[in-house]
C-alpha cells in the first residue's frame, strides 16, 4: 500500500479539483477519499504532496519511440553514411532510441502511450520487453508496421499491400506480431516533393478490408492523413481514428462528427515556425514547404476543433523535430488554438483513454484504475505550462520520478 496525502486532484473529466487522499495498492488505485482533515493512514508509506496538483498519468495517442528524422545531427555517422547510405547497425541505435525514448516520455508524465509505427517489428520486442521490466517505460501499445501503399516514411516503417487480400494479409500479419491497433498510411509524405499528399493511398474497397479483418480481432486502425480526399476515402471504408488530419474539407468535417470519430491532432507535427535546427539541416525549399503545410495543418485542426471534432493528445513525436520528452509542449500549441485548459487536461487524460479504446483502466484517478499519477506544482486550470515541468510520475503504483525534496527520501524507502 501506499498513500498519497493532501493533493488537489484533478480526477480527469471534473472542472472542481478535489482535495484528498489516493490509496494505491499494487499497481491500482484502490481508494480516492476526499477529505480536507488530515487522515491516519497506518502501516504503510505515506508521501504528503502538501497541496500539490495530482492528475492521471497523461496519455499520448499517437508517436514513435523509434524514429527521428533530424537525430543529432553532428553524429549522424552512427546510422547513416554523410552519402545517405544507411549503415548496417543502424538497427541497434533504433533500438537504443527506444529506450530512451521510453524513459523521457514517461519522465515528463506520459504513462500510456500509442506507437503509430515502429521499425522492423521492434516495437514488438520492445513492448516485451517493457512488460518483464528489461526496460523502463510507460504502458506501451504497438501497431507493427505501418501499412502502406509503397513504402513509408522510415527504413523498416512501411509494410507495403496492394488490394483487398493483400491488406487482409498484412493486417494478419500485424496481429500475428501482436498488434494492438492498426496504421494505415493514407497520404504520401508531405516533405517528398513531388508527390500529392491529396491523393488517397488505397482505395475503399481496400480500406474495407483492413477494418473488416482488424475490427475482427477487435482492433481499431487509424490513418495517416493529410487531404481532404484521404480523411473521406478512409472514414467511408470504416476507419476509426484520423492522424494530423491536415487539409480536412467541411464534408470530412461533418464525417467525423456524424461518426463520432476522434482526430489526433498532431498539431506540433509540423508546426507552422521552423525550428532553428530544421533551418540548418533541411534545404530552404523543404523548410518553406513546412512553413506553408504547417499553417494549412494548423488551420485545419482548428476548424475540425471548432466544429466539435473530439479531440485525444498526440504529437507525433519521434517524426521531424520533436522529440521524446517534449510531448507536453503540444499543450502549448492547443491552448494557441483557443482550446481551454480543462479541455486539453481532459484530452490527454480521459478523452485519450476513450478514444483508444481503454478507458475502463487508465484517464481517471478513481478507484479500480491503474495507479498512473502526475503531480504539478501549480494549479493546472490556471496555467497548462505546468505540464510540461512534472514534479512526480507514478506509473503502475511505483514512483518512477521524483523531484520534490521531501518526497525524494521517502522514495528511496518504497
Ligand atoms: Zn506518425
């Protein structure tokens, strides 16, 4: 057992912050008291936050531990030649990102998260390996490989089908990798010049089959979308999840809200202002193609926002220019987009847990759920910025980070 005392809670869907005591027991809430006495708890450890924010453990719908398209870049010669040629252990430092990228990510309050692609199946191994405790890291859903129409963004991202049995087959093959959803690439990468991202990668009949296969095994499959044609061809074969969503018309628009569908908005994935580092690696064509595609994609969230698309947290990081550990920074990004603090709270708490389809276990901090837990120095509803400088992770029960001075003894005795 372990208590944590006198924390104002924000239990992931109420705009009142309750003051109160959790009991944690394993890895599950057992008890949430509100009380404003202090309690006697016995027999067990007991941190006192002292007023501190405590939220769910954030969830984060849609990234990639395993990739980065700008690593550092002036040690790139680790996995790929100055020529561009990819060397042939460019597969241990992908794995070795993983790691760190599952550490940063749970260390900034990130508990759950959805992988939208790993490399070569490694998210499968990966995941393994998190649940034997091999690795540190937050509760981690696979998809495999993205399906996709000729190849994907990364070496060993794109699992490639063409027609309705071969994407019968390649959903198969992603379950039988233990998939928990499925990825479908809609649209071609938008920094490939040349290519339109407006065009629809497979066709209904196509996506028809991915669903029917994936819905089978009772998976939900989300896309890689970014036109107006691919968000609509994909809704209409019975996809269930929009990723980015960049260029949506009013007809996608009034798709996704007939359906109920969620959009991850993806907002820092790409923002409309170039980072310095993008600037000093990528050509100046490429970066005025990203300015321009960053503000149409702005834009484009915010009137699928506006019009009452539901919304659940995610950045696509690990994809150009945002990293691991950075997550909550799209906060930032949503509150630009005129979304409100409790809004964007809820969305990447339990609005994310229902829009992936687990929010029986983990968004809330009620009793039954899994003991993943953020604490915030400041009130939340106030200043979302908060967020992003998490004072405490506990992730299934265990305190896995720390930086109250008062709390920090306790934590070498738990
Ligand atoms: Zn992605």
């Amino acid at each position: 057992m372990l208590v944590l005392k006198n924390g104002l809670m924000f239990d992931g869907v109420s705009e009142d912050l309750k003051r109160g005591h959790l009991v944690i027991d394993g890895a599950k809430i057992v008890d949430v008291i509100e009380s404003t006495s202090e309690s006697n708890f016995e027999n067990c450890p007991v941190l006192d936050l002292e007023g501190k924010y405590v939220t769910p453990g954030f969830i984060e719908s849609h990234m990639h531990f395993f990739t980065n398209e700008i690593p550092e870049p002036d040690k790139r010669c680790n996995e790929v030649t100055p020529g561009g040629e990819v060397k042939e252990n460019t597969e241990y430092y992908r794995v070795l990102r993983g790691v760190y990228s599952a550490r940063k990510v749970l260390e900034a309050g990130f508990t759950t998260v959805f992988d939208g692609g790993g490399i070569n199946f490694m998210d499968a191994a990966f995941k393994e390996a998190l649940s034997v405790g091999l690795v540190n890291g937050p509760d981690y859903f696979i998809c495999g490989k993205q399906i996709t129409a000729g190849q994907g963004h990364f070496p060993g991202l794109g699992y490639d089908a063409c027609g309705v049995w071969e994407m019968k087959k390649a959903v198969r093959k992603m379950l039988w990798y233990g998939a928990d959803h499925i990825k479908l690439k809609m649209s071609a990468p938008m920094r490939m010049p040349g290519r339109n991202t407006e065009r629809s990668e497979f066709t209904v009949p196509e996506i028809e089959a991915a669903c029917e296969e994936a819905h089978s095994a009772g998976l939900l499959v989300s896309a890689h979308a970014r036109g107006a044609q691919p968000i609509k061809d994909f809704i209409m074969g019975g996809g269930d999840r929009i990723v980015h969503g960049t260029g949506i018309d009013d007809e996608g628009i009034e798709m996704m809200l007939n359906k109920g569908l969620y959009l991850y908005p993806t907002i820092m994935s790409p923002y409309y202002m170039v980072s310095d580092l993008v600037k000093s690696i990528k050509p100046l064509s490429a970066v005025k193609s990203y300015e321009k595609k960053g503000r149409e994609h702005f834009d484009s969230v915010k009137r699928a926002y506006e019009a009452g698309v539901k919304i659940a947290f995610a950045t696509d990081s690990g994809g150009m220019d945002h990293f691991p550990g950075d997550n909550a920074k799209e906060m930032l990004y949503m509150k630009e987009m005129g979304m409100s603090n409790l809004y964007i709270l809820r969305s990447a708490t339990s609005e994310a847990a229902k829009a992936l389809g687990i929010s029986d276990s983990v968004g809330l901090l009620k009793k039954g759920y899994r003991a993943n837990i953020v604490v915030l120095d400041e009130n939340p509803f106030e200043k979302i910025e908060t967020a992003l400088d998490v004072k405490m992770v506990i992730h299934a029960g265990k305190v896995v980070k720390s930086i109250i001075p008062t709390i920090q003894l306790n934590c070498n005795t738990l």
